[in-house]
C-alpha cells in the first residue's frame, strides 16, 4: 500500500518543479495583497525604496517582515530586531527539524536553497506530500517550484505597492488576509484523521490562547511545543497498552 | 550604511533556523521520541497559527459572536474539510462563507 509499488514512471524535473509551483499557487490570493500591503508598509515605517525591497527579499517571512517595519518605524535599536527576528524563526526551526530524515539525497548547495524558501505555506504543501510518499523524486525541485513562485510573486508585489504608495487600502480592513488562514484551517481539519491529532490541536488551541500576552509571537511557539508533546504523550501511552507491531506507520495520512 | 547591515543580520536570523538542522543533521536517524513529537508539530503549529486569527481577529480580546466573520469563514472551512477532505473545496466554502459573513454583518 506504501511506498513498494510505483504504478507510474517518475517524474520528470521539469513535472516536479511544475507541481511544487502548483501545489503552492492557490495561496496566491492572500500573497499578493500581502506583497502589496508590505511595499506600502516598508515606505510609510520611513524606510527607502532599496530597503524595504531589501529587507523584504532578505528575510523572505511576512511576519518577520512587518514586524520589522514596525520595530525600525518605532526607532527600536538594532539588537531587539535582530533578536526579535530570531525568535521569530524559532517555528522555521521546527520545520527545518522535521524535514530532517527526508533530505539526505538532497545536495548540500540546494539545501541553502530549501532552507531560504522554507515559509509555512511550503513546508505544509511539501510535508503532506513526503509523509504520504507522493514526493521521492527530484524533492528539490519541487521545493524550487513551490517557494519560488510565492517568493517572485511576493517581491513583485511588493514592489507594485511602493510605486502604489498609500493608495492602497488596508489589507485587514477588506479581510484579504482571511485566505491563507482558510487555507490552514483546511489543512488541519484534512489532517484530523484520529483523536490523538485532535488532543494535539486542542492543546495547542489553548495553550496560545492562553498566551496571547507574551511578546513576539512566543505564545506560537510553546504551543507548538504543548501541542507536540501531547500528542506524542497521547501515541506512546497508547502504543504501551498494545503490541507494538503495526502502529508505527499507521499515522502517515 | 547601517541599514543595510541591519538588513543583513535580519536576513541571517531567518535564514539560518530554517537552514542550519537541514545543512547538519540531514538524513540522520532522529530519535524515535523526537520523531514521534515532530510528528505532532505540523497540526500544533497550524493550530497555533489559527486559534487567535479566528477567535480575536481585531487583537481585542476573544470575539465569540456570530458577529465575527473569521470564525464563521474558519467554522465552515473547517466542517468542509472535516467532511470532504479535499483542500481546494473546502478552503473556497470557507472563503465564501466568510465574504458572506462579512456582508451581512455589514
């Protein structure tokens, strides 16, 4: 049932950078309004043209993005944003932990490039598509394809919402920021398939909520811990109470 | 000047979290436990991620009211998907339901 029986020829290079590209384009609705709203953002925090391109394509993350406009329109000094931009990167952290045992046969030089377009959106569409086997060939160029199309969308916009300037009305206002979150909430309720899932998410849900007070998006982070260890905690209690022969690999889909 | 090392140092921290596990540890056996917590962490992040965008969308405290648009758009995404399992449906149902919502509330 797994991975023994290829029914098909493999993909192709050119199939598999077109699928990671497809597999990442209906987030397009909110990274383009996103990418606009930021080019406006990074002008009206102060900063140049060249600067917030800059600081856009550099970080290549939303979130540490426009709270980096934030911070340097508040004047913050250049430790805190430094340091608020790692924690911020603490969730890449995990991502980048969790692709660890399917990237041995990717080459060194295109690990820089898995590594620089690891964004939420990619690591879902992609660790979906790793756990279930549907992604062994060419693994690197289906990230290439799926990353590089939200990353040349996203500068394009943002460089259309600096030539647009305040023209643009806000993105929060006309809820264009509900897709991706719709997105999300999809892919949780696809990912639901038993109750220890379920005691993962619902641990998480209260944890953030919980911690709603605490800076720079930590509370995301110790949910994500809570969350995990829950459901960890719920799998090996289970699997203590039963022979342990076919529950390993029963949780892939 | 300044800025554009501040840009720099920027860019390193969000790159290499994302890069460094990649770049050292690949194809490493990880520790049965850590696979086991790794394999919860997508659904805790994602849930991390939409807990608070549903639930206090305007940052002012939690909004559990029909009057708040994100949580209908998320309660009907989430019950399409339940149902379907299929992303593009559900995430557009989802969609839908929340332009809608936003409409009759006005």
């Amino acid at each position: 049932m797994s991975a023994a029986d290829p029914p098909e020829a493999p993909p192709t290079p050119r199939q598999q950078l077109l699928a990671g590209a497809r597999s990442t384009m209906p987030f397009l609705a909110s990274a383009i309004p996103m990418g606009i709203a930021g080019g406006v953002l990074g002008l009206s925090s102060g900063l140049s043209e060249f600067a917030t391109l800059g600081l856009a394509m550099a970080v290549n993350s939303g979130t540490a993005q426009f709270v980096g406009f934030a911070l340097i329109a508040d004047g913050a000094s250049w430790p805190a944003i430094i340091l608020t931009t790692l924690i911020l990167g603490l969730r890449m952290l995990l991502y980048s932990t969790i692709l660890i045992p399917y990237v041995k046969e990717v080459p060194q030089r295109w690990r820089i490039v898995l590594g620089f377009g690891l964004i939420d959106e990619v690591f879902f569409v992609a660790i979906d598509r790793l756990r279930n086997g549907r992604l062994t060939h060419h693994k690197h160029l289906f990230f290439l394809g799926a990353s590089g199309l939200l990353y040349v969308t996203w500068m394009t916009c943002t460089v259309i919402g600096m030539s647009l300037g305040s023209a643009v009305p806000d993105v929060e206002k006309l809820g264009l920021d509900f897709p991706v979150i719709a997105m999300f909430v999809a892919m949780l309720a696809i990912g639901l398939t038993n109750w220890r899932v379920a005691a993962a998410i619902g641990s998480a849900g209260v944890t953030v909520m919980l911690a709603q007070g605490l800076p720079y998006n930590l509370g995301v982070v110790l949910a994500a811990i809570v969350g995990a260890v829950v459901g960890a905690g719920c799998e090996l209690a289970t699997r203590r109470n039963q022979p342990k022969a076919s529950e390993q690999k029963e949780n892939v889909a | 000047m300044s800025m554009l090392l501040l840009i720099i140092g920027m860019g390193l921290c969000s790159f290499l979290p994302r890069y460094l596990p990649l770049a050292l540890l690949a194809g490493r056996e990880l520790p049965a436990v850590v696979e086991t917590l790794l394999k919860y962490t997508p659904p805790a992040v994602l849930a991390a991620l939409v807990f608070p965008a549903l639930l206090t969308p305007s940052g002012k405290g939690i909004e559990l009211t029909l009057a708040n648009p994100y949580l209908i758009g998320g309660a009907v995404t989430f019950a399409a998907g339940m149902i379907s399992k299929r992303f593009l449906l559900s995430t557009s149902i989802g969609i839908a339901a929340f332009y809608l919502g936003r409409w009759l509330i006005g």
